[in-house]
C-alpha cells in the first residue's frame, strides 16, 4: 500500500512538470489581469517563442509553450493561466479547428517594434497608448516630427499617433486655453521644432510629416490613432499644399476657398467632411460627432462587430474581448459621423442609434491603420489637467483591450484574408 501511494504520489507532482503548454484564458470569469497577459504574451514573443491566439475562445485567449520561467513571469504579474498536457491542447485545437466552430488558432511569430508619435515631454500618462504599454509592461520608443522626417518609422512595425494636431492649429485649443502657459509654451516649441526643422509653419512640418506616416503605412506599416489624431491627421493629408489655418495659428490668412479644394481621395478613412473655420470652435471639422451626440454617460456605449474567425481573422483579431458592449469615453475627437466614413473601411464598432462609429479599420497599400475615437477609455470625459487613469483599478478594461489587441496584430503570421 505504501509503496502505491508513493507510485501515485509520484504520478501526481510530475503531470504539471510533463505539461506543454500554459493557456492564458480571456474571458471575464477565469482572467484576474487582461491587461498585463497581453505583456505577458509580448514577453513571450520577445524570448523568440510563438504564440497562438485563440480567437474567439474564451475571449480570445493565448497557447504559449510551457515553462517554468513563463508560469514565474505570470505569477508575478497577477495573470491567471492554466496548464496543460498535450491531450488537453490537442483538444481545444481540434475543437477551434472544427467548421461549426467561429474560432480560429492564429500564430503570433515576432514581438513587433513599437514606437508613439508624442512630444518628448509628454509623460506616459499623457495618452492612453502610452498609459496602456507601460503598465502591460510592453516596451515602446517615442519618436517625433524629427526622427519622422529622418525615416526612422522604417525601423519599427506599430506606430501609434498621440492626440496630436496635424493639421497646424494647435489642437484648436485657442478660445478656451490661448492664454495659458502650457499652450504658449507648446505653441512656442512646435514655431522652434518647425524653423530646426527648416519649415516656416509648423502647419508645413506637419503636413510632410502626415506623408512620411502615410508613405509607412502603404510601404507595409501598422498604424493606429486615437482622439484628436484620427480626424485631424485624415484632414492634413486631404488639405496637402492648402492653407486652412486662420493668422493666430501661422501668422497669415487662411486660403480663399480652401473647403472646396479638399481632395476626400487623399484620405485614409473619411470623405465628404467639411471643415470648421472658426478658431474660436474647438473641433475640427463634421467628422467628429462629440457636439453633436445625444447620448448620455450612464448609457454611453458601443458595441463590437462579430466577424468570422476563419474567414476574417484581421477584424476578428481586432474585436477580440471578454464582451461585445464595451463603455463608451468622450475626447477631443470621441467618434466618426457614419456617413462620412469610406465604404472600404470597416467600422468594427458602433453606437448604431446614434449614427456613430468608435472603432474603425482600413487597409492602405500594403499596410494597415485603425482609428479608435475618445481620449481615455477608462475616464469618460478627460479634462486638461485631469489626474491620470491608475489602470491597476481597471485591470480588465474592454476598452483598454482594444489597444492592446492593435499591438499584438502585427505579429501574427501573415495569412491572405479571405474575402
């Protein structure tokens, strides 16, 4: 008898050890830190392992190789995993492989190159991208209008657009900030990067600096922007060589006429748009619809599109989340007016009753941009000077999920989409 239970014993304490495989389940009920096992399985890719994304399985979870040093690195991080044996793998694989299944296994290669487009003062507070790989633990690289203009974008994979201004006019900020010192100041930076940079307004920078971005993504790029850099990037490259900035931005008048010289087809994602002339009116142009939205915060959300795994795996990638109704947040730019947004582009989330996309997709040349509205998913309505997000009290924010799916899209193997 004591020898059998030894032999049992024994059996028992090496099944662990004999496992292949750690899964990183997704869904609401076993995943304690959604954020931090997308770092985790970043971390995983950097060590030169491949990863599988099951898409669609309980909410888009992660097969890593089994190791000791892997189930170390999720302890310590907070993220719930499970192991298991080969048997059980082979399981789950023949299951998502199946027909009636919407599911998929897409292999995750190669951890990509990050870089965010932000002003090197910024702290990473600042922008929720930022905010979001830093506490994933996920490494980035800040570059800027210079290391743009020097080609340096060839260097990375992902590239993220903080809520920039592309347009020259400083965020629009005039009215309600033009005598604060951090918009003099930022005003006074940007005129002296313009003149190193050998440009006369920063409105001119700007715009070389939007086709340096669009040039990445039609070479084979990943971008993906939020808020304010979504619409006023779009209007950069739709008013190449106009000049659409009143004399308090660039130091002269605006072009006679300059709504009618736009060219929609110089867009990545919008069309038809039409411009805001006034200084004194903080947006843009028609295509965001914060003024506009009859929605308020206690029903504020949008819900994600449900796509094919096997057939669509990019959006479906994109989508991927523990829920498909995810809580709406407001920013400079907080979302898209539906009818202006391209036929080629998918919109991959909406508030349908109230004529709006969030969350939208596109291919350009060889590459690929996503545009997500809002400032913060997890601060509805962010304000200058506003404390930032401690995402530690919102570590399964489907919001926050979004982003981090966008960083892990180009890893994934390469793989024509079906269509």
């Amino acid at each position: 008898m004591l020898r059998f239970l030894f032999f049992l014993a024994l059996i028992v304490f090496t099944i662990p050890a004999s496992a292949s495989y750690i899964l990183i389940p997704m869904d609401a009920e076993s995943q304690k830190e959604h954020l931090k096992a997308y770092g985790i399985t970043y971390w995983t890719l950097e060590r030169q392992q491949k990863v599988k994304w099951l898409l669609n399985y309980r909410g888009g979870s992660f097969l890593l190789p089994d190791s000791e040093e892997t189930r170390k690195e999720c302890q310590i991080r907070g993220v719930s995993f499970e192991i298991l044996s080969n048997a059980m793998t082979d399981q789950i694989l023949t299951e998502i492989s199946s027909p009636s299944q919407n599911m998929e296994a897409v292999v995750l290669e190669k951890a990509p190159r990050i870089a965010v487009y932000s002003p090197k003062g910024n702290q990473p507070w600042d922008d929720a991208v930022t905010m979001v790989l830093t506490y994933a633990e996920i490494p980035y690289d800040i570059v800027y209008d210079e290391e743009v203009l020097d080609e340096q974008l060839l260097l990375y994979d992902w590239l993220h657009l903080h809520h920039e201004d592309f347009t020259g006019q400083y965020g629009k900020f005039y009215r309600a900030y033009r005598a604060a010192p951090w918009y003099i100041e930022n005003k006074k930076n940007a005129e002296a990067l313009a003149a190193k940079l050998g440009y006369a307004k920063v409105s001119e920078a700007k715009r070389d600096v939007s086709l340096k971005i669009r040039n990445y993504v039609i070479g084979g790029g990943f971008m993906f922007a939020m808020c304010s850099a979504t619409d006023s990037y779009d209007i950069a490259l739709a008013a190449e060589g106009i000049d659409i900035c009143e004399p308090m931005f660039d130091g002269d008048p605006s072009e006679p006429g300059y709504q009618s010289k736009i060219d929609y087809s110089k867009t990545f994602a919008f069309k038809d748009f039409i411009l805001e002339r006034s200084p004194m009116v903080y947006e843009f142009s028609s295509i965001d619809m914060t003024r506009r939205r009859k929605v308020i915060k206690e029903t504020d959300y949008f819900s994600l599109m449900d796509y094919s795994a096997k057939w669509d795996p990019i959006p479906c990638m994109l989508v991927q989340n523990h829920t498909a109704l995810v809580k709406g947040f407001m920013g400079q730019t907080t979302s898209f007016a539906r009818e202006e947004v391209k036929a080629n582009v998918l919109v991959m989330g909406e508030n349908k009753s109230n004529g709006e996309a969030r969350y939208i997709h596109g291919i350009k040349g060889k590459g690929f941009f996503t545009f997500y509205g809002g400032h913060d998913p997890e601060d509805y309505q962010h304000r200058v000077g506003d404390a930032k997000t401690e995402l530690a009290l919102h570590p399964n924010s489907p919001g926050y999920r979004l982003i981090l799916n966008n960083v892990l899209f180009p890893a994934a193997k390469k793989k024509k989409q079906k269509t």
